[in-house]
C-alpha cells in the first residue's frame, strides 16, 4: 500500500511495501530478495524437463516415458509474472524441440503428438497471459502516474521551514496504491500570522478527494482575507452548502490553527476533529524508563467544538476556538482520525498521546520524530491501515521575531 511523506519539497514513501512491515525486516533480502526470485526462477521452471529427459535417456520403459508430457511444464512456470510473452514462448520453443528430439526414441506412438499439443497448448496461454499481464501492468502505471499528479495538485509539498517553525508531514493513504484520499492540510503564511488546517472527509473514494479539493482551494483563498479563524471556518462551511445536491453525511471535520508569531501564541478552532496535541520542553517533565525526560503533553481542547464543516450552521460556534502560549522549542501536532482510531489485532486503538511523549525525548528534529510516530503506528496496527492518516508536526525552531516569546495566559475551556 503505497502512501507519502512530505518533508520539505520532497515526496518519499512512507507505508511500507511488501515484505517492509516493521519486525519483518528480513523480508526482501538474502534468500528472498528481487534480484534472487530473477536470477533462479526460471532454471528452478527447466527442472521438470531436465528431469524427464534423464529419464527418458535412462530408460526406455514405457511407464516412463508417460512423464514426456512434463516437458509442458517450464512454459506454464515461465508464464507466472511474466510482464510480457516473451519468456514464455522462449521457453516453449525450446520444450518443443525437446518433444521433437525424443520422439524417435518413444515406444507410443500417441504420446510425441500429445506431447507436442499440450507443449503448444501451454505456450500459448502462458504467453496470452504474460501480454495481459503487461497491459495491465501499463494500466496501473498510467493510473499511478496520474495519482501521482493529484497529490501534487491537491496537497501540495510544504515548505521545510516557515519563519521559526519546521514543518512535517507524514500521509499514509488506506486505498491500494492510492496517493490521496480524503485527510487534507496545509499551511500558509499570512498577514494575521500563519495559519494551518488539518481536515478529514467523511467516506472515501473519489468524492472524498474531490471534497477535499474544495476545502483547501477555500482556505488558500479566504486564508489571506479574513481576520478570524472563525471566518474562515464559516467560508469553508458556505462553500461546502452550496455544492450541487449535497445531502448531509457530506461533512469534514477539522482543525483550524494560526500561530502568531509577534505574540508568541496559538489560536485553534475546532469543528468537530481530533484536538491537537503541543508538545513542551519545559522543566518539572516525568522521567522516562530508560532516563531520558518526557516532553509535557498538552491536549488543546476548546471549550465546546463547532460541528463539522458543511454543518455549523446547524449549532453554535462561540467555544470553537481557544489560544494558548507557543514558546521556542515547543512543537504542535495535528492529525486526523486515522491515527487514533487505527487498531491493533486486540482491537486496541493506538495510544498516541501516550506514545508521542516518548519518541518525542528520543527524536531528534521534526522529521526523525514524524519516521518514529508512522513506523510505531504501523507496528501498532501491524497491517495497511483500514483508514487514511495525516499527521502534520509544526516545531518553534527558533524565537519569534528575533527575540524570545513572553508567555501569555491560556484561555481555559468554559463550563
């Protein structure tokens, strides 16, 4: 199950392939490698024959020139992933004169001309199936490459660095050898700071993505225009109303944040997503069980989160949006449903509040810490994750605006 990673402007695979999944590393090399299965296969498909004809040149037993027929064999082996016809008629031809050549020595007159048709007979739907399977092969290449295109349209690399803050992405796609599907973000720096969204479609599929399409072409547009989040949102939210027979299970839940960095603050808006978390460098942390201190972990909740976007009108918005300190060294992270409600094979959800903290203390940058959380969210799952997953970390790098952040109060949720 193909999926990417971010980082910067590059674009790597973050899901791995098969034989990758975390403790079965030994898969894809020594005996089972790529380059071995390429170099052995086909004399392990020329054994068969091999065989036959020692036996044949031992012995001219009737009972065992009936194992004549095994020349077939080889081409139908050859045929097994093959991307083209070609291996499998090279192995015919030479099966065939093998049948040719041994004929004169048989004592059935039947068996050479049977041999002869099933040698035919098999060449010829080895070699049918290895042309279907380079069509097919091309297809998917053809598919793959437009996936491709899509992902760059639609989530667009982040910068490595915006002004003090080091940003990372980690997007793991459920779809086979999907490149998106229906978890959304982005980040962009504006004149009321710089402001990022975190969203996840309900369903999947092709509606999913197109519904995320529209989501992130509003935010990069009202994003520089208006002056609250909470506008924002309601823009997001109107576009989404206004969609051509939109029934109501057509919602995105998300998470809005701006990060000023003049004052030093984060201010989030939730409609209905998964709270993001701030990670905090700060004295007083736990001690972990091999030494090293934790990180606090600081769940930003909002008092009451608005419904999701396409339904805030249909409840209040007043306790959506919270604002909280952001000091240098801190770093938020927000992810969407897939991560926390992927389960392992006790049906156990991933704890990633509890595990951020410590492969925080063990990381050593944005990115080392973003390979930590995906490698241990599939060990955790140990199989390709049932739902898409997103995870964005923004790290405080350095002070904000050339000098260090005064801590400001935090709102606290009310009652």
């Amino acid at each position: 199950m193909p999926a990417l990673v971010t980082r910067g402007r590059s674009a790597v695979r973050a899901t791995p392939r098969p034989g990758r999944w975390p403790g079965r590393s030994w898969l894809g090399r020594g005996w089972l490698a790529p380059g071995w299965l390429t170099r052995y296969w086909l004399a392990l498909c020329a054994l068969p024959a091999i065989a036959a004809l020692i036996v044949l040149a031992a012995s001219s037993a009737p009972d065992r020139q009936l194992l004549l027929p095994l020349l077939a064999v080889p081409p139908a082996l050859a045929g097994v992933g093959a991307a083209t016809p070609r291996r499998p008629l090279a192995y015919g031809a030479v099966m065939l004169l093998a049948a040719i050549v041994t004929a004169p020595f048989t004592t059935t007159p039947e068996l050479p001309a049977a041999t002869t048709v099933a040698v035919l007979v098999v060449t010829v739907l080895s070699a049918s199936g290895g042309a279907r399977g380079g069509a097919r092969d091309q297809r998917l290449a053809d598919v793959t490459s437009v996936a491709e295109a899509a992902q760059r349209a639609l989530l667009r690399p982040l910068p490595r660095q915006v002004g003090p803050l080091e940003l990372g992405v980690a997007y793991l796609a459920a779809a086979a050898e999907a490149r998106v599907g229906g978890d959304l973000y982005e980040v962009t720096r504006t004149q009321f700071g710089i402001r990022l969204i975190v969203g996840d479609v309900r369903g999947k599929g092709l509606d999913a993505v197109e519904i995320a399409a529209d989501v992130l072409g509003v935010f990069r547009e009202v994003a520089h225009e208006v002056y609250t989040l909470a506008e924002v949102a309601r823009r997001i939210d109107a576009s989404l109303a206004r969609r051509p027979a939109a029934p109501l299970e057509e919602f995105v839940t998300a998470v809005l944040a701006e990060i000023d960095p003049a004052a030093g603050t984060l201010t989030v808006y939730n409609c209905g997503h998964p709270p993001p978390l701030v990670l905090s460098p700060g004295p007083g942390r736990p001690a972990g069980s091999d030494g090293q201190h934790l990180p606090q972990v600081t769940v930003v909740d909002v008092p009451a989160p608005a419904l999701p976007l396409r339904l805030m009108s249909l409840g209040g918005t007043s306790g959506a949006e919270r604002t909280v300190p952001l000091q240098p060294g801190d770093a938020l992270l927000l992810y969407t449903d897939g991560v926390t409600e992927a389960r392992d094979g006790r049906r156990e959800f991933y704890p990633l509040e509890e595990r951020v903290a410590g492969l925080a203390a063990r990381s050593g940058s944005a990115e080392d810490l973003l390979d930590r959380l995906r490698d241990d969210l599939l060990r955790h799952v140990g199989a390709p994750l049932d739902d898409d997953a997103a995870l964005l970390l923004v790290q405080v790098t350095g002070a904000w605006d050339g000098r260090a952040a005064q801590p400001s109060p935090a709102v606290a949720p009310q009652p």
